[in-house]
C-alpha cells in the first residue's frame, strides 16, 4: 500500500462514503458525487469528475456501477439529471488503472475489455456475500417489526431456501424467540436447518408451499418463481409475504397483479438498512482483491 497512490471514488450512495473514507488508510482517496456527511476529512472531495478519474491509479465505481449500463450511478450528482455517461468515464481512465466495480453488466464489462483496462466485480466476491448476509437479515427483521404489530418472540417465521441469507436470518430469528420453518429442496439442507432448531418443510413441488399458510411471515431467498397462482390463492390474504431473491425473485408477478396481493420486495438491504457496513465490506473486499492482484 502507498499513499502516493491515488484511488478515485466516483459516485454512488452512503456506501461508496464509507468505502472512500476506510481506504484512507491505505491510499490517497479522492471522491467525486459522493455523499459528504459520513467522509473523513482525508478525504479529497472533487467538484469536477473528469479531474478525479484522470488522476486515479485505481477507481472504484459504484453499486451498482450503471444500472442502465449508460450512466455511473450519481444519486448525489449535482445535475441528478445528467450524470456521466459511463462509457464517456471509462473513456477518460488513463491506460493500466485498475478498476473496480459492483454488478457490472455485459455491456460495462465490454467497454472496459475494448480499452484493455484491468477490473473486477467486487460484488462477485464470495467474502462479500458471505458478509452481506448479516446485515440483510437484520434488515428483514426490521420489516418484521415494522409490518408485524407484535413482538418477534412467538411469531411463526418461515423461510424459503437456506442458503447464506436465510442462515442468516434464521439464526437472528431463532435468537429473538421466533418459531422458524425452513422450506427447501435438498435434505441435507433441511438436516442443517433442524440442527439449528428450525421446523423444516420438504419442497417436493410448488403445492408443498400452501403447507405455511398458518405462518405469521414468510421470507423467500430463491431466485425461482415457486410462489405460483395456485399457491398464492391458497395462502391467507394476511400472511406478510417479503421477497429477498435477485432477479427473477420467487413470487409470480402476474399473479400478484391478478389477485391483488402484496409482496415487499426487499432488494439490497445492506445498502437500505446498513450502508456504513455495507460500504466497509466493499473497501475490504477491494483491498483484498487489490492485493491478490486486481485482476479478473
């Protein structure tokens, strides 16, 4: 590490403050559109973005880098209508700078091959994900209590799938005196959940799920629409049902619009619910990356 090395945070939100301002260990740490009152003082704010991705070593774009694959997310961009064009950025990185990045598209990915730049996807790294997966359970429960008039002890909790997030959340569910039923497909990982001190619940099809239809919340971490028509008619209209799987989540959206039902679609927690932490994770996952060599 060198402090005569220059990284460049460019946009994003509180987590890309708390990214900038735990690097200042390490380097000198510029940031343009990034949010001010959680910065050190070490930290070099920018007015201009061409100035600060021109004078990086390393830059790190946000998460996610460009929703739309067009533009760098700048939610606190001063002109909110007109951030930068990504491609117009990466076209202003200077040969060699290692650039590091959150759920970049094909098309990021593209422009940055066609100028031979070295990057990565921070928001790959298993150590990441493993980490995330605490703050976004404890996001879950946060909507619990919001959604739930009553205390989480005695509520009856289930979850579908167990893997890092519904681990998670099963062990802070547990620890608060909830009542948890893991749903899944595998036995083993039902034999995990058990051992833990969850009822568990086989998914030997889509009807299996009308079987939670007496829990107070369901919480769904698999990336499949297994809550289908037929089981969302089968499930009372009072059950809160939250939605923690990427794209294409588990609930199908026709149906939820045919039969009025609510879902909440709980997408990036740590982000929402912990960007402080959220953004540390990255800065460690970056400097982890960094030095095994930065590369893909």
């Amino acid at each position: 590490m060198s402090f005569e090395t220059t990284l460049t945070v460019l946009g994003g939100d509180l987590r890309q403050a708390a990214v900038a301002s735990r690097l200042t260990a390490s380097y000198r740490v510029l940031a343009w559109a990034v949010p001010q009152r959680h910065l050190l003082p070490l930290v070099i704010e920018q007015k201009d973005w061409r100035s600060a991705v021109a004078a990086a070593d390393i830059l790190v774009l946000p998460l996610p880098a460009s929703p739309d694959s067009k533009h760098v997310y700048a939610p606190f961009c001063e002109d909110r209508e007109k951030p930068p064009q990504i491609g117009e950025v990466l076209a202003a990185v200077q040969s060699g700078v290692l650039v590091a990045g959150g759920r970049l598209s094909r098309g990021v990915r593209e422009l940055l091959e066609s100028r031979h730049l070295p990057y990565f996807d921070y928001f790959e790294n298993e150590r990441l994900q493993q980490a995330n997966a605490i703050p976004t359970a404890e996001g879950a429960v946060e909507i619990l209590m919001r959604e739930i008039p009553r205390t989480v002890n005695g509520l009856s909790v289930a979850i579908t799938g167990f893997g890092r997030v519904g681990q998670a959340l099963a062990r802070l569910l547990i620890a608060m005196g909830a009542k948890v039923t893991v749903a899944a497909r595998r036995h083993e990982v039902l034999w995990e959940a058990e051992a833990m001190g969850c009822e568990v619940l086989l998914l030997e099809n889509a009807a299996s799920l009308t079987e939670l239809r007496e829990c107070d919340a369901v919480f769904n971490t698999v990336p499949q629409q297994i809550f289908t028509k037929e089981v969302l008619q089968a499930l009372p209209l009072s059950l809160l049902l939250v939605d923690l799987a990427s794209t294409p989540g588990g609930f199908e959206n026709s149906a939820l619009a045919a039969l009025g039902r609510r879902v909440i679609f709980a997408l990036s927690l740590p982000g929402k619910y912990a960007p402080l932490t959220a953004g540390e994770i990255i800065a460690d996952t970056i400097l982890e990356k960094i030095a095994q060599g930065g590369r893909v």
